[in-house]
C-alpha cells in the first residue's frame, strides 16, 4: 500500500480528486450553468493545445511533470489524456443533467474511482466474470463510496443505483467503443439518476 502513494497512480488520483470537489464546490457557490459550460469548454480546449504541443515539441519540464501524474503509454501518445477526459466528463454532466444531478455524477467518479482502483488492487480476490481485470471487491467500495457522496445531493435509492451503474460501467470497461472511464462513468451515473428522478 505504501508503494501507492509514491507511484504515478496516487498523484493522478488525487489531481483528479482534487479537481472534482473543485468543480462541484464551483457548481454550487451561485455560478451560472452557463458560466460553468464556457469555464470548462475553455479548459478543454488549452489543454489538448497544450496536449498536441507536448506530444510534437517534447519539452522537458512539462513531459516531466506530466511523467507525475499520467500513465506512461498517455504521455507519449496523448499527453494529459486522464485530465482532459476527466473535464469533457464534467461538461456533459454540467450539460445534460440537473445541477443536483451532475454534481453527484461528478462526486461518483471523484470518489468513486479512486475508491475501485484501490481496493480493488490492494484488497481485491475475487475477479468479476464481465471482466477478469477487475474485481468485485473494487467495484463494490467504488459503490458504496459513490453512493455516501452522491446523497449529498441527491436521495439515497437515486444514489445508489446511479452509483452502482457508474462502478459497473467502469468495471465492464467498454474500450473497443473507445470511450475513457473518466467520461463514460460520470455519463451513465447521470442518465440512471435523471432516468430514476423522473420515475419517482
């Protein structure tokens, strides 16, 4: 577990961990939808400009610093790739949802993820038959903690089953659709819980 926090792994979880409560703290403090849209459409955009110039132009302060933080094949194939996915996340769920409803979308990946990978690589013994890369363990505390963050915003059955959608989406990992878990789960959370609101 110690080896966790020295390695990329831990500093892309936490930048991403720490972006997320940025962005629902932001979402909530009286902001426009508006405002948030065009904020997170302007980040997208300076970072895949940042993304194509590090990936051609190879400056060495930069690929070092991003060596921190992102998986070695994205730093040579698409800088930045985690955090980037990470935003475009956001802006749908900021696009399509309800604020109540993307700020728990949001919360589930924040916590969510980071709670899957570590239990589940740390703790983790039984492999899920979707996909015998993951385990149940993982994808069961990835549940549980979205689910205590997101009924901060929403009630708990909607929660929890826009939790459980989000794990299970991240578990099956649909990567020949090329879709990236930092997008994908924040989407399909989203969907099930403003499916589920407008049924109850």
């Amino acid at each position: 577990m110690r080896t966790f926090f020295q390695e990329y792994h831990f500093k892309r979880k936490f930048a991403h961990f720490s972006f997320g409560i940025f962005l629902v703290v932001l979402m909530n403090s009286g902001l426009s939808q508006i405002f948030m849209l065009h904020f997170l459409v302007l980040t997208i955009i300076i970072g895949l400009i940042l993304s194509i110039f590090i990936k051609y132009k190879k400056p060495k302060l930069l690929v070092y610093l991003l060596e921190q933080f992102e998986k070695p094949q994205d730093v040579k194939n698409f800088p930045g790739r985690g955090s980037i996915y990470f935003t475009i996340g956001a802006l749908v769920s900021i696009a399509l949802f309800s604020k109540e409803i993307a700020s728990a979308s949001i919360l589930i990946l924040t916590f969510g993820d980071p709670a899957a990978f570590i239990v589940g690589k740390y703790y983790g013994k039984k492999k899920l038959i979707v996909n015998k890369n993951k385990l149940l363990e993982g994808t069961i505390a990835g549940t549980f903690i979205g689910t205590a963050l997101a009924t901060l915003f929403v009630p708990f059955p909607i929660a929890f089953f826009g939790a459980a959608f989000g794990m299970m989406a991240e578990a099956i990992e649909l990567k020949y659709l090329h879709f990236d878990d930092n997008f994908f789960i924040p989407f399909v959370s989203g969907l099930v819980m403003t499916l589920l609101t407008s049924l109850l």
